[in-house]
C-alpha cells in the first residue's frame, strides 16, 4: 500500500500555508524517489495546530503540526511516513484534547478525508440518513427533525421542525429549499468549513428537506468571501448529480430534488432570510416585511424552507440515528450540538462541537487557553456583530439560546471573540453603529439613520461633549432601533453597543477622566 | 493602463453572457457576476443590455448594481488587497496592520495606486477568525498577518 499524506485544503489551514507544505512535500517525496498520495481533506477545525499534516500508517493516523515548509526536509528524516517522532509530532488525531473533547456530530466526518470523495463520505456513515429519509412518508420525517428538538443554528433558533411543517402543509405545486450560506458575523466559520470539508453532508441534509416538504429545487447561497467553499460545492453537487443523489429519481427514488449553487455580492444584510431571498431573485437586498412569512410565500412567493448551513448539515445524523439520540445531547430547550466557533485573541482558535451547556468561562479559558497575548481576558462578543460584549464577570454562563437571552445576550452562530485587556470598549460599541450604517440595506428608518446617529453619539461621548446627555442618548437611540427596526441588523445592533455601556462603564467616561485613571 | 473596450463591444460581449444565463431562476446576480469577471466592472454600457435582455427597467438594474459591494463601477488595480476589519480581527490588531499597508502603499481604502497596481478594500470577515488578522491577496487568503507578511505582500503587489 502507498503512503497517504494528507495536507487541508480548507481555507483557513491554506491561510496558514498549506499549499507550500502541499508543494514543499510533493517534491521532497520526487527528490526521495518515494512514492505516495497526497490527499487534500478538509480541517478538524483545531487552527492552532494548521497546517496540521496527517500520515495514515499501520497503527492508525498520526498528526504533525503546525507545519512549516522548512519542517517537510526533517519529518522525512524522522521518518514521519511511518509515524516517526519529530517536534511536530501530535500522535493519533482524535486524541489530541482539543479534539477528544468534542462531541462531533454535524461535524463528524469534516476534515478527514478528501471532502470530494462520496465513498470515502459513505464509508463514514454518509447517505444513511437519506437512505431511511426516502423510506418514509414526508409527515414522518418532518416529525423526526421537530422531536430531536433541533434549532435553527444560524442564529434565531426557531425549531426547524415547526418550520418544515408550515411549508409542507401549503399546497403549492412548487417549492424551495434554501441553504442560507451567508455566513458574515466575524466568529464564524463553521458554515465555511463544512461546505470545504464535508459538503455532502450539506447536499443530504437540503435533500431530506426537499423529500419532507415536497420542494424539488434546492439554492445555496454562499457569499462570495467564500471562493474556495463555492469551488467545493459546485463540485460536490456535479458529483452527486452524477452519482443519482441528487436528480429526477433520488438514490433511486420516486423523489426529485436538485439544488444551485449561488454567490452573494458583499453585503452582509443578505444573511438576513428575507433579503436573501430579494437577493436570489435577483433584486437589491432589501428586507422583507414579515408576514408573510418565507414558508407561505418565500423564493419567488412560493413556500420555501431557509435554513442555515448547520442546521441543515445536522438533519443526516438526525435521520441516522434517530431523534432521540440527538436530543440526548444539551440542556434545556438547547437540544443536540452546537459547533462553537473560538476565535480572535485566543491561544487555541478553532472548531469546538459540543453538546450545549458548557460555560463561557469553560469555553474561553478551558478549551481556548486563555488570550494568544497572554494578557487578561477584558470582554468576550458572542454571536458575531450583532452579539453582547460579556465580562469575566458572566463567565458563568451556559451555552444556551435561553440562558444568553436572560442576560441580554445572545449566542447567534455560535462564534466567540475574544478580546484582551487592550480592547477600548467605546470604540467596538461605535464599531457596532458604523457596521451597521455601512451595511444597513437602507428600507427601515431606525436601522439606515439610527446607525449613522449612533456613530456621531459615541464621537461626541469620545470627545468628551456632555457626556451624561449624549450617552442617555445612545441608550435612547438603541431602544428605537431594538424596537423599531424591521430585522435583526438594526434591531439587534443595540446588543454590543449596549453591552459595552453596561458592563465597561469606564471606557465610556469622559476622556480627561479617562487619561486622569490611565 | 488597460485599454478600455469600445461601447459597442462591451454590448455584445455583455449581449453574449446575459444570452447565456437568462434562463436561470433570478438570473441577475450570475450575470452581473459573469459581467464583472469578463470586464473587472460592472460597465455603464452593460446595464441597458441587461435590462432589455431580462425585460427590467436600468434604473432596476442600477439599482440592484449598486447595492452589493462586489460590483465595481470601474475597473480595479492589477492587484486587489482586502484586509479583514471586522471584530475578530480587530481583536488581533487589524486597525495597525490596516494602517501599515496603507502607509506602505500610499492609499487608503478604496483606492487604487497611481500605478494601477492595487486596489485596497476593507473586507468584514473571510471566515478566517481562528487566524486572525486575515486578509485576500487576488483571492487567495492569508492569516496571522505580521510585519513579515505584510512586506512580502506589498513587494508582491508593486512587483
């Protein structure tokens, strides 16, 4: 048997210098004259440890990382095709803590092997889902993704059951199924890294929820920062069409389903389901009042079911293993998995699916390590630009939809940032206003001009002009647009802005105090 | 400078790529993507052929043009250099490397040297926030930018 090595193609190892570790073997394997395979699979996530470079050898794989192009001479010379030791030994993949600790479910083929390879997907479990789902009456499957309690994990978490429910009771002759792809909160990557490294799982899972609601077409929508995850995808999809997963007869089925793949232009409102759709449709992304809502009269006023990308990438395991395996797993109304994005100034960034109820304290300072500065944790945002800044002092608080919403944040998708003692928390609230007047699709007035007022509010607070009156202001302001705006970019805008007031009071007194206490 | 292509030539070329994708569900996003590759913009000449091969008005059109940050009015340098800026980033110290590039390169965001060579654009988020700052060198990403980093991507744009 030859040797495999695999080295990620995944967007975020690439970003770290894969493709020269790729390069620099690849011709250290021809100047040895060894002959081996180089599979390109995705990655576990673990970014600390990328480019993490995996042998598969007798006794299993063994992983070396971070790769460096000047480390490839050496890994020969310890004989690393054999698993040899060497500094960047990491030994079995699924032992390294990181990784061992997770619960993966949505992501438990991501990474492993080549993500275009639908054997090597139906080798670790892939299909068998789709398998059971084509067996069963649409009611029955629709009644087996609202019993695993499963939430939508873009991050409004409206149970995506009840949602394919409403679209499979409508009558209409034509249906849509939409992978929301959007993926823009800075945090987050686990949508990227699934469609780079486990898109079939993808494909399934929109598949089960065209069979379930009767819809026939399926779009993705991928923004377009993501080349490298539409690459991916537009080739997964031609694969299984190929292969019959997808098409006219479903894995030999009477049911059809096929899906596009489309790109986003910029603009980060089109996350938002109903500007997705106007984009789609090939209109400017404008919000959509609701009602109606998507699933009466969605993707060109016929009933659509959105989901985000792991949301839907979580219905296979669900159709697999059945809805109460999943449920098991979390706590509360947070039922299954959630794959926690850590991220920012952390000293061990990456991908962390766990079942849901793990503290932020445990979250940061566990299984992230701390700051990659080493300087004292000051303020974590979860659940992206549109999330709370907490303090050190809600570290007690359960991963949970319900249990961040009491203390007036929210975990979104899932994507934690992390920030050090450096952080000037008045100019990430005034970040939070000029994102927002930036990317404000302009169609409701407390979000496009809220925003723009917002940014000269928390000038005149910096600047130190009347500071009480301006800042009984902002807080005005952000109750208008909390209230007022008709979705979540203006409306939840007011999280970091407010957040930040509310737990870094110091940072928003006026700045000769501010130099007095430096 | 790049030779810009005669009026009647951007009509038939853009002629050709609407003909190709029109029968799209919501063709217009493919096509003005198809448009950009094909041209680096989003030409004035080519909206009044869009409009007329989808039956939209050009103000519609203009109007959907307009509101997505990818479509450029006008051709960008050889190069295109997004920093990442957003939170993740942010908490790595993206405001310096953003200044450090702008001082090397003479420009500020949205602009283009005088050269042509680049074109530097402010991005808010590549999914790349385990590795942050991040930035996309002609589509190609790069993370953990530092002071190395950057010098070797302004010697490869002004190469």
């Amino acid at each position: 048997m030859i040797p495999r090595i695999y080295v990620p193609g995944d967007s975020g190892a690439l970003a770290l210098g894969a493709e020269k570790v790729a390069k620099a073997i690849a011709s250290e394997l021809a100047e040895r004259g060894i002959e081996a395979k180089i599979v390109r699979n995705g990655s576990r996530g673990a970014y600390f440890l990328e480019p993490m470079v995996e042998v598969a050898t007798a006794n299993g794989r063994v992983a070396y990382g971070p790769v460096k192009p000047s480390d490839v001479k050496s890994l020969f010379d310890s004989g690393f095709l054999t698993g040899g030791h060497h500094k960047r030994w990491l030994g079995a993949p699924d032992k390294i803590p990181f990784l061992a600790k997770q619960t993966r479910l949505t992501f438990a083929r991501c990474g492993i092997n080549d993500p275009l390879s639908l054997d090597a997907y139906k080798a670790l479990g892939g299909l068998k889902g789709l398998q059971n789902a084509v067996a069963m009456a649409p009611a029955d499957i629709v009644k087996q993704v609202t019993e695993s309690g499963l939430r939508g994990r873009g991050g409004a978490g409206f149970p995506t059951g009840i949602k394919w429910k409403t679209v499979l009771d409508t009558t209409s002759e034509r249906k849509y199924i939409v992978c929301n792809a959007d993926e823009g909160d800075s945090a987050t990557f686990a949508d990227r890294m699934i469609m780079e490294g486990d898109p079939f799982v993808l494909i399934e899972g929109m598949t089960i929820a065209g069979i379930a609601t009767g819809a026939t077409k399926g779009f993705v929508y991928i923004r377009s920062e993501y080349p490298h995850a539409v690459a991916v995808m537009n080739k997964a999809v031609e694969i299984a069409r190929k292969a019959g997963v997808l098409g006219v007869n479903v894995l030999g089925s009477p049911n059809a389903f096929d899906m596009e793949i489309r790109v986003g232009a910029g603009a980060y409102v089109c996350g938002e389901e109903t500007s997705l759709l106007n984009s789609l449709e090939g209109k400017r992304g404008v919000v959509r009042a609701k009602p109606p809502l998507p699933a009466i009269q969605g993707l060109f006023g016929k009933p659509t079911v959105i989901n985000n990308v792991i949301s839907l990438a979580s219905v296979p395991v669900i159709m697999d293993k059945g809805a109460a395996f999943y449920k098991d797993f979390g706590m509360g109304r947070s039922r299954g998995t959630i794959p926690i994005q850590i991220a920012g100034n952390v000293k061990q960034g990456g991908l962390f699916e766990t079942a849901f109820g793990l503290t932020l304290g445990e979250i940061v300072d566990d299984i992230g390590s701390g700051t990659s500065s080493g300087r004292p944790v000051k303020a974590v945002q979860v659940g992206g630009p549109l999330g709370a800044y907490f303090p050190r002092a809600l570290f007690d608080t359960p991963f949970d939809y319900e249990e961040f919403a009491k203390r007036d944040g929210l975990i979104g998708h899932a994507g934690v940032t992390v920030f050090d003692d450096t952080a000037d928390m008045l100019k990430q609230a005034r970040f939070a206003m000029e994102f927002c007047a930036i990317e404000s699709c302009g169609k409701c007035t407390p979000c496009r001009i809220g925003s723009t007022r917002g940014v000269e509010t928390i000038d005149r607070l910096a600047a130190g002009i009347e500071p009480e009156k301006n800042l009984a202001l902002v807080t005005d302001l952000c109750n208008t647009m909390k209230f007022g705006s008709l979705c979540a970019l203006g409306g939840f805008t007011p999280y970091p802005v407010m957040s930040s007031i509310t737990h870094f009071p110091e940072d928003f007194k006026p700045a000769p105090a501010r130099v007095a206490a430096e | 400078m790049t030779m810009q292509p005669a009026s009647t030539e951007i009509a038939s070329r853009t002629a050709a790529i609407v003909q190709d994708l029109k029968d799209l569900e919501g063709p217009l996003l493919p096509i003005l993507h198809g448009i950009q590759e094909e041209f680096g913009h989003v030409p004035q000449d080519a909206v009044p052929v869009i409009a007329d091969g989808l039956n939209l008005s050009r103000a519609e059109v203009h109007g959907v043009v307009t509101f997505y940050h990818d479509f450029r009015a006008r051709p960008a340098g050889r190069h295109v250099l997004k920093l990442c800026q957003a939170e993740a980033c942010q908490s790595m110290g993206s405001d310096a490397v953003a200044a450090r590039v702008k001082q090397l390169l003479g420009i500020d965001f949205h602009e283009t040297t005088r050269d042509g060579s680049v074109t530097l654009e402010p991005v808010y988020c590549l999914g790349l926030c385990a590795c942050s700052p991040s930035a996309m060198l002609d589509g190609e990403v790069i993370g953990r930018l530092d002071d190395d980093k950057i010098d070797e991507i302004v010697a490869e744009v002004r190469s």
